[in-house]
C-alpha cells in the first residue's frame, strides 16, 4: 500500500504529464498504479482513499506455513527463501504476492515479540559515543574516519586516520576531546580488538593499553552488545552523514582528495558546518549546548597519552629523524620538536602531539636500512627559483652600482665568473661607466646579449651599445665566438699538400 505521499507524488506526476506512462516514469512506478490512484482520486472527488486493493489471496495452508517460517527464524526469514521452501510444498503462486504475505507476517511478529526500548534522555557531560567508518581513498590507500558523538550536545567530531590501530586510536580519542575541550565521563564504542579482546560469559575482558589510556584522560571506556547498532545510533548516525558528505560519490560529486592534509580541512569544515546549524532533535546548533555542557566535562590533560606510540625523538635541522641508523624525513615545522616513531609492520610511522589539536600522524615511511635514507619531498619548502645558483650579493659601492643596473647585469655577472671572464671588476665599472653615458636600461638590453651570447672580451660591451644606438633600439641578434661561427678560412684545403 501507498503512502499518503507517494500517492500524492503519483497524482502530481500524472497532472503534469496527462500520460499513464509518463507519470509512471517520474513516479518511480508501474503505469498501472498510476492508473489505479487516478481512478480513486475521480471516485473520491479528489481524496486519496485509504483502502487498500484486493490482492490475490494465498491458501490457509501456505499462510499457516508463512507464520510458521516467521515465527522460527525470529522475524528473520527472506522472502525469496519463503517462496522457494513454499514452492517445494507445491505453491504455484508469484513471488510478489508471497513477498506481501511474508511481510504482513513479519509484521504481525514484531507487534508481539518485536523489541520495545525506553527512550534514551541522556545527561550532560555524561556520555560520548565513537564509531568508524570507511572514508575516501588517498595515495591508493583508503582512509578510515573516526567519528564521534556527545550525546548531550550532539556535537560531532570527524577525524581521519591511516588505520584503526590502537595508536590510531588513542590519537583520534585525544584530538576529540580536544575539540569538546573536555572529556565526559563514558564513552562508548564496539567491541574492536584495540578495547576488548575477549568475552568471558558474556563479559567484555579490555585491552591493557587502552586502559591505561582511559585513566590518562579519566574516562571510562564502555562496550555495547555486539552486533546491535541501535544501542549506539548517535555515531552511528554520525558515521552515516560523514560518508555521504565526504567520501567521494556520484551523488555528491565532490572531486578525489590529492593528500591527507586535505581530508583533514574537509573534516575540519564538515564539523564546523554540522556543528552551528539547529539540531533537528533539540532545534539548538550543537556548538551552542556544547558550551552549555563544558560545566559538566572534566579537563583535557595538556599532555597527551603516549605510551603507545612508540619512542622519542628529536627532529633535526635537516627535518629528519634516525631509527636504528637509518634515516627518515618528516614536515620541516617540526624542526627541533620531539616527535614519537614506531614501526607497524613494513611502516614506520612518526607522530607529533604539538599544536592545540593534539597528537596527529604526520608522516609514514617504508622501513629502510642504514645508508638509504627515505626523504618526500612534501616534508620541504618549495625549493625557490635559482635555488642552485649563488645569488649576487653586493659587498661594496661598485658592486652595488653594477647590479642595479637591472636583471641583465646579473645574469652577465653570473655568465662571466662560470666562464672564467679576467679583469671582470675592471669591466663592471666600465659597464657601470657606459650605463651613466647610454641609460640602465639600454646597458641592461646589452649586458643581456652578451650573457646570451658569451662575449666577455674587452671592449665588446661598448660596441655592442654603440649598434644598438645605430640601429635605434631594435632587435640584435649576437652569435658566440666559437669555431662554428668564426669568420676565419680553415685549413681543411691543406689536407691534400705533399700527398
């Protein structure tokens, strides 16, 4: 049966086309449904009818064993599955009509056995709940999302991690209380084997490590029952909407992420939008009862959890750091900071907890060995143009006078030193001398063609000011001296002499 709206979506479908079928295409349906509610419509002069169709009917014996599948497998039973066991015991009817009957039996189970739960009013600062879920794929290597939840406030946190190991953990759990600015009292999560590592009749035994975490920021940590969703829906929620918004689809048409720095800002801008406009639960933006529940929230301790990330070290000048002699860069802002490395498998991760955010992973490398020292170019500044080159400095009165005369006296400068030029500060006085008598910028447009042309001679310079004075400032075109363009006769005619 139709919904009110979905009726309603048919009839304007079919006033705006005046076609069974057309409406049938823009309504997502069979023609023949249009054409049922269009008749309905004119038989009750414009009201939607709540009564439903005749359907075909199903033997007594077939929907006695209909309630008998539903009834054993708990509400769990597919309809495909009923019709096949239905057909073996000689059912000739169509799968539609047994997938209607199935679920009109579904639900008349869960009116009897179906899960009846109290509304959950929680407390503020009391509980926060955490979840994971599958984000966008960066350098061929998909990043997981850590979501969390305050339950009082709804505020959410998204953070993005490399993987779902228990130092991953630890970071995603210090950067979300940093963004509440507090820590509340539970927190509740799955039964991953970074927090429980086993059952015993039915109790959740905790990982060590994440238990000395929770003490560290005095927080205790809780587990629900596995495999049920809905005792945890608030990240389950948040885990839902930050994938539809984030993660690359069709549907969102949001472009491909080049770096993890920028999954980060758009997690960053996620939350600040989520997070200031009303909640459709309490009709207040999250960042607003978010201040409202910081009287409730204990302190965040300014140094984060470390044990588990490994072992300390001191960023160089050169931003690397040295493990076991081998040698790994990491971002050129930690220079001289400390920073924690540990090896996951073939990786070795390095992570800083400086800055108000909290510890965050900050580069991976390949395990290398002494003497092969892995270096990414992303860990630098942009290397400046020229970089290679020596950049004149002038150190006296000369000097200066001859490199400001324009770009074209620098890179002659350059040109003649590389080349060896004798005399060379006699000539950039006499450059400096034939600039106050012809211009800057006329002695720059010579000094230019000499470096391009390598003439460094004396007296070259003066006469190539004095052909563009002639020639009236247009273009000239220079060839450097060499064999290939020397005007002299060779000696090739004396090759055959005394043969």
């Amino acid at each position: 049966m139709k919904k009110a709206k979905e009726v309603m979506e048919i009839l304007e479908a079919y006033d705006l086309t005046g076609s069974l079928r057309g409406a049938a295409k823009l309504a997502g349906c069979d023609h023949k449904t249009v054409a049922h509610w269009v008749r309905q419509r004119e038989l009750a002069a414009g009201v939607a009818p709540v009564t439903e169709r005749v359907r075909p009917a199903m033997a007594p014996v077939f929907r006695e064993k209909i309630d008998e599948l539903v009834e054993r497998s708990g509400g769990k039973i597919r309809a495909d599955v009923a019709h096949d066991k239905l057909v073996a015991l000689g059912y000739e009817g169509s799968e539609r009509t047994t997938r209607r009957w199935v679920a009109d039996a579904k639900r008349q189970w869960r009116r009897v056995h179906g899960r009846r739960t109290r509304p959950w009013i929680p407390e503020p600062g009391l509980w926060m709940q955490w979840d994971y879920g599958d984000g966008p794929v960066v350098e061929d290597r998909r990043i997981v999302l850590f979501c969390a939840w305050l339950a009082w406030s709804r505020f959410r946190v998204v953070v993005p991690l490399w993987d779902k190991s228990l130092p991953s953990v630890v970071i995603g759990l210090d950067r979300a209380f940093r963004y509440f600015d507090g820590v509340p009292t539970y927190a509740l999560t799955d039964n991953e084997k970074t927090v429980s590592v086993d059952h015993v009749a039915g109790v959740a035994v905790r990982n060590q490590q994440i238990v000395q975490a929770a003490r560290h920021y005095g927080v205790s940590i809780q587990t629900c029952v596995p495999a049920d969703p809905q005792s945890k829906g608030g990240s389950e929620n948040t885990v839902k909407i930050a994938k539809a918004d984030l993660v690359p689809t069709d549907h969102n048409l949001r472009d491909e992420y080049g770096s993890f720095q920028e999954v980060e800002a758009a997690c960053e801008q996620w939350m600040s939008d989520v997070n200031t406009r009303p909640h459709r639960s309490t009709h207040e933006p999250p960042v607003f009862r978010l201040a409202q529940e910081h009287e409730r929230l204990h302190r965040v301790p300014a140094r984060p959890h470390t044990v588990v990330f490994g072992e300390t070290r001191k960023v160089s000048w050169q931003s690397t750091v040295s493990v076991g002699s081998a040698i790994y860069s990491v971002p050129h802002e930690l220079v001289d900071q400390i920073v924690w490395v540990r090896a996951a498998g073939d990786e070795l991760i390095v992570v800083s907890a400086t800055g108000p955010q909290g510890p965050r992973e900050v580069a991976r490398h390949q395990l290398t060995t002494p003497g092969r020292p892995s270096i990414q170019d992303e860990h630098y500044p942009p290397r400046p143009e020229g970089a290679l080159a020596r950049r004149p400095r002038a150190r006296n009165q000369d000097e200066r006078a001859f490199l400001a005369i324009g770009d074209g006296a620098e890179r002659w400068l350059r040109r003649a030193a590389a080349e060896g030029t004798p005399r060379l500060r006699r000539k950039l006085a006499e450059a400096v001398d034939l600039s106050k008598l012809h211009g800057k910028p006329a002695a720059d447009r010579a000094l230019e063609a000499c470096a391009r042309a390598g003439r460094f001679a004396d007296g070259d310079l003066a006469r190539i000011l004095a052909h563009q004075q002639q020639a009236g400032g247009g273009e000239l075109i220079l060839f450097p001296r060499g064999e290939e363009n020397s005007l002299q006769a060779s000696t090739k005619a004396w090759e055959g002499f005394g043969a």
